[in-house]
C-alpha cells in the first residue's frame, strides 16, 4: 500500500476542531482508495499559541525539520501533503510534496508577514476554494493548484437534521479565542441583545482558560471540543449560525451550518464567496448584529436551498472525488 505523509502540527491534531477533522476524513478516504495516510507532527518546540514570543508556528516548524524528516525516511515516504507553511521547504528534501494550507498569508491574519517567505517555495498546492487558487496564483505565481473542499459529513446532517428542535432565538458561533475569530463581538452581541442564547463552541479545552479574561452575559454558553455528533446536534438546534472571523482558507463550521438548514450570517470578505445561498448574509462590524437579529426573526425554522446547495457543493462525496482524481495523477 502507497503511503502518504500528512503533516500537521501536533496541536492541529490534538483539537476537536478543522484540521483533526480533515486529517481523519483524508485518512478514510485514502483507505477507500488503498493509500495509507501517515500522520506526522514534530514533539517539541511548539506552543498552543501562536503569539508566544519565541514559539510563533514558522519558528517552531522550522526548528523541527530534523524529527519531521526522521519521521518520513522511517517510513520510506514519497509523498508528503503539509498543511503549514514553516514545512514549505520539505520540498527540498522530497519532489513529491505538496501544500495544503490551513493558513493562508492574508494581512487579516496574525504573523502573515512571517509565512509570506515559505510561499515562495512552493510549485503544487491543494486549496479548498476558488478565491484561494486565484490568490496562489496572484500573489504567488503558483498555478499548479487543485481546489477540492473539506466535506462535512452526510450522516451527521442526515441524522440530527429535524426543524421542529430549532430553537428561534438560538445563536450558534463556532471559533477560536484569537483576535482574528472575533469573540468579543459575539460576546458584545450577546451583552445588547439579552433575548437571544448565544452558544460559543470552541475546539480546544485550552480556551476554557483564555475565556476567563472577558465578562461573560448570563445569556452566553461556552462549550469546549465537542465531538462531530455534538457539534451536529446543538447545531441543529440553533436558528442562526454566526461567522465574524476576518479571514478563512475555508470555514468548515459555516459549510455544516447550510448543511443543517441554519441561516448564515457571515463576513463580505470574497474568502467567503462560496458561502453563497438564498439564506446566506453578508455583512461586517456595523451591520451584522442588525443582520442576526434579522435572521432570527425569518419565519422559516430552516433553509431547504442552504441544506441543498451544502449538499452539492460541499458533501464528503465532493471532497472523496476530489482526492481519487488528485492522488491517482499525482502517485504514478
């Protein structure tokens, strides 16, 4: 069986949240198509947090190289898929490598000054969404990219999918606290609007300290690295699912809620341009607190064009023929 190194961070892999999820869904997928998917992470010098002095994420990357191609050579890998961009220069060392980022250089996001130079690298990457190829190619001059999403899971939206459990003044917000996710704005929106019940899920224990620093409204409840079938089930029950990050290279959670019928309040950053139905709304800091109380307020419990367009566009079938075309041209 051909096997397929997938490098990832060890917090990446530790956490409820995008990255594990990927991780898990490639690896099943590899296995359909009789590939093994290796998991690789180096142990040492890494941070929870990625603002540490000393510990930011490309340092650390870059100081691990040794244990990371220990790791590879040990298992006479050939074909790696990195997901940060400190493990760009993997390529010096293995032809077959390419970038698949869970990051992306975009002035919206912390540090992105320090991951512009490991682009430069790179020739092959795998994206999740239109706006990501075109901007490899714009800023980058990397035209060999491939867009397959992250699909969400069918099953899940199949079995916690029941409209009459909606709740009408349920909020729903999944996220990090990182200044880039904006949980003060749902923190400020919750302190303004006392009628709704704001949930905030967060996709690491190691946030149930840093929520300790903002005063809490009795109306907000956090949650901490839930499982898939929870994140699912309190989905469904909530009417509205809220996005106010700046950036994503996807949003898997926004992809689940249209998925589950919700209605989407999310950023007009082209980022989220995918994130494109009839009850999907746009906006930012001056009108979204507007927009989610609109949004509550719809008389339908759910949105049958958001669940069916999640389910064309967005399905972990979508996501499986993506990676049998790519992987079959890319290991001959």
């Amino acid at each position: 069986m051909t096997k397929v190194g997938l490098v990832m961070r060890k917090i990446q892999f530790s956490e409820a949240q995008g990255p594990r999820i990927f991780a898990e869904r490639l690896k099943l997928i590899g296995e359909d198509l009789g590939i093994e998917i290796v998991f690789i992470s180096p142990e040492r010098h890494v941070s929870g947090y990625d603002w540490v002095p000393g510990y930011e994420h490309e340092k650390g990357d870059l100081v691990n190289y040794d244990i990371v191609l220990d790791q590879i050579h040990s298992q006479n890998i050939e074909h790696v898929i990195y997901t940060v961009s400190g493990f760009t220069y993997l390529k010096m060392f293995l032809e077959k490598s390419v970038l698949f980022p869970h990051s992306f250089p975009d002035p919206a996001l912390t540090g992105y000054e320090m991951m512009k130079p490991f682009y430069q690298i790179v020739d092959k990457a795998i994206v999740q969404t239109q706006f990501l190829k075109r901007e490899m190619a714009r800023n980058f001059g990397v035209d060999d990219v491939s867009v397959i999403p992250i699909g969400f899971n069918e099953n899940l939206a199949s079995k916690y999918y029941n409209p009459d459990q909606v709740v009408n003044n349920r909020i729903l917000w999944i996220g990090r606290d990182e200044e880039n996710r904006r949980p003060d704005l749902v923190i400020e929106y919750a302190r303004k609007n006392p009628d709704k019940e704001v949930f905030m899920v967060f996709g690491g224990e190691r946030y149930r300290d840093s929520m300790k620093k903002y005063q809490i409204p009795e109306n907000v409840k956090l949650r901490f690295a839930l499982s898939q079938e929870e994140v699912f089930e309190l989905m469904n029950s909530a009417k509205v699912y809220w996005s106010c990050s700046k950036f994503d290279t996807f949003a898997m959670p926004l992809t689940e809620a249209l998925a589950m019928g919700k209605m989407v309040v999310k950023p007009e950053h082209p980022c989220y341009d995918h994130i494109s139905s009839t009850h999907s709304f746009a906006g930012n800091e001056k009108n979204w607190f507007e927009l989610v109380n609109m949004a509550s307020a719809l008389p339908l419990k759910t949105s049958k064009e958001n669940r069916e367009y999640a389910f064309e566009a967005f399905s972990s079938k979508v996501m499986k023929e993506g990676y049998r075309k790519f992987l079959n041209e890319w290991i001959k």
